[in-house]
C-alpha cells in the first residue's frame, strides 16, 4: 500500500540518567526542502518553550527553520505533531502526538561545530521525526534544565507510520 510502519519498543538503562532526543533522522534529496506540519508552530519550539505558539498547519522550508546561533546547535523543532508531509511526497503520521525538525544540517555536523563558519549543509534535507526531546535549557548559560522537561523514561514505546 507505499506504507511503512516504524515500532520503537525501549527499554532505558537505569543508569542513564535521561535522553536529549529519541527518534529517527532521513536524508532526502535537496528538493524536499520545503515541508507541511500539523503541530505546534510557526516558530520553532520545545516542551519548555512552546507557550508562544499555536497547533495549526503550516508550511515551511529546511531554509526558513534554520536560525544561526552563535556555536550551532539545535533549531526548529516542533512539538505536539501528528503529520509532516515532505516536498518530495513523504507523509510522516502518528495517532500519538511527536516531533519533528527538517533541517539542511545532519545532527551529528550541528554537534560537530563549534562556530556557524564550520557548519556545512551537505546538498540534503534532514528529517528528523522524534518520539521526544528534552527542554532546551542546558545548564550551559543558565540554571540547570528542570526535571519535569527532560527526557527520563525506562520505558518507550513510539510508533509512526510512512507513506508516499
């Protein structure tokens, strides 16, 4: 039916004590740049930094979700998704709420860098469709993120469906 499900049953370590992230990234060709979401938006946000935006659709671009901090890090994430359909067709669904960011940057080369002259868009679009994330606040410029925003489950399970 041009439909693949994606199960993540996990089981957490006890001695991890809690996740930036869960979640799947795709590398689609650079013309799935531009992108349609039912979540939270327009902005970016996080499960500490949403009380400014609105569940809605909402269209966008890898280009537009890209915000160039000082020491690259993470942006455009969108939270309380139910569907994200790609430039290039692809449909993301899930009954249950998760998260999403398109970004012309792979995770592991935002990681990398240390400065915004150092990060290298690959010709690709990044898809990251996400269980959860964390909050945002890091304890690097401030206090230390609060428990209730982090990602500390033992116990996962997240399913999602594609389609074309």
């Amino acid at each position: 039916e041009g439909k693949l499900c994606v199960q993540l049953d996990a089981r957490v370590r006890e001695i991890c004590f809690w996740l930036q992230r869960l979640g799947f990234e795709y590398t689609l060709p650079g013309a799935a740049e531009e992108f349609e979401y039912i979540g939270r938006g327009p902005e970016e946000n996080y499960c500490d930094m949403n009380a400014h935006t609105l569940t809605g659709r909402y269209k966008s671009s890898a280009k537009r979700e890209y915000f160039p901090y000082i020491m690259p890090q993470e942006h455009g994430n969108h939270t309380a998704c139910r569907r994200l359909e790609t430039g290039n067709g692809l449909c993301f669904e899930a009954e249950d709420l998760f998260e999403i960011n398109v970004s012309r940057y792979t995770a592991k080369a935002i990681a990398a860098a240390m400065h915004t002259d150092e990060l290298r868009a690959d010709g690709a679009v990044h898809v990251r469709v996400d269980y959860k994330n964390s909050g945002v606040g890091s304890n690097s410029c401030g206090p230390e993120l609060m428990e209730k925003y982090r990602l500390d489950e033992k116990e996962i399970s997240f399913c999602f469906a594609v389609s074309v």
